[in-house]
C-alpha cells in the first residue's frame, strides 16, 4: 500500500465577482494551485443570477497545507465580506504526492 500524507483541502464559495481578487490573494499566501468551477445555491444570501455569464456563484477548491488553508478562511472572514454570499470551510485529505500540492 502506497504511503499517503495527510494535507488540508480549503473550499471557498463566493460571488463570481470575488473569484479573481481572492485568487491572486491566495497566491500571495502560498498556494500551488486550485480548481474553480461554476456554482449556484441558497444559505444565508439570497440567490441572485448573473444575466451575463449564467452563474452567480463559484467553487475554488485548494489543497495545501493546514496553515495557508487557515490563513485562506481567515481571509474570507473578513468583516467587509460580511454582507456577501462567501463561505469556506475545511476537510482533511490523503494524497500520495503532497509536492504536487505544496510549494
């Protein structure tokens, strides 16, 4: 059986119009790379669509380490967020090549 390391995988859900300023900052704090995709759904902010381009909403996902993982949501948390529809939340994960996922 092939050894696993375990890392943490940040998910960030937030209005598409945050996608790019919070990627460049998640560059600045560390991360290697991440997956986004289109998403829409209802919590706490009502849902709205975005006329344009058809989703009001996106999904960046990360894995990295414990600390820029934290570092990630403290960002999110930030009080000027706090009147938009952003969430993120952490799991732990197994990968078998973490350097694919660290710098």
């Amino acid at each position: 059986m092939a050894t696993t390391t375990e890392l943490t995988k940040v998910i960030v859900i937030t209005e598409t119009h945050f996608e790019q300023e919070l990627l460049n900052e998640f560059r600045e704090l560390g991360i290697k790379g991440f997956t986004c995709m289109n998403c829409w759904g209802q919590g706490h902010h009502q849902v709205y669509d975005e006329p344009f381009i058809g989703h009001s909403q996106t999904r960046i996902e990360i894995i990295t380490t414990e600390a820029i993982a934290e570092s990630i949501v403290d960002y999110c948390r930030q009080p000027r967020f706090e009147s938009y529809a952003i969430s993120a939340y952490l799991e732990s994960v197994r990968v078998r090549d973490p350097n694919k996922f660290i710098a």
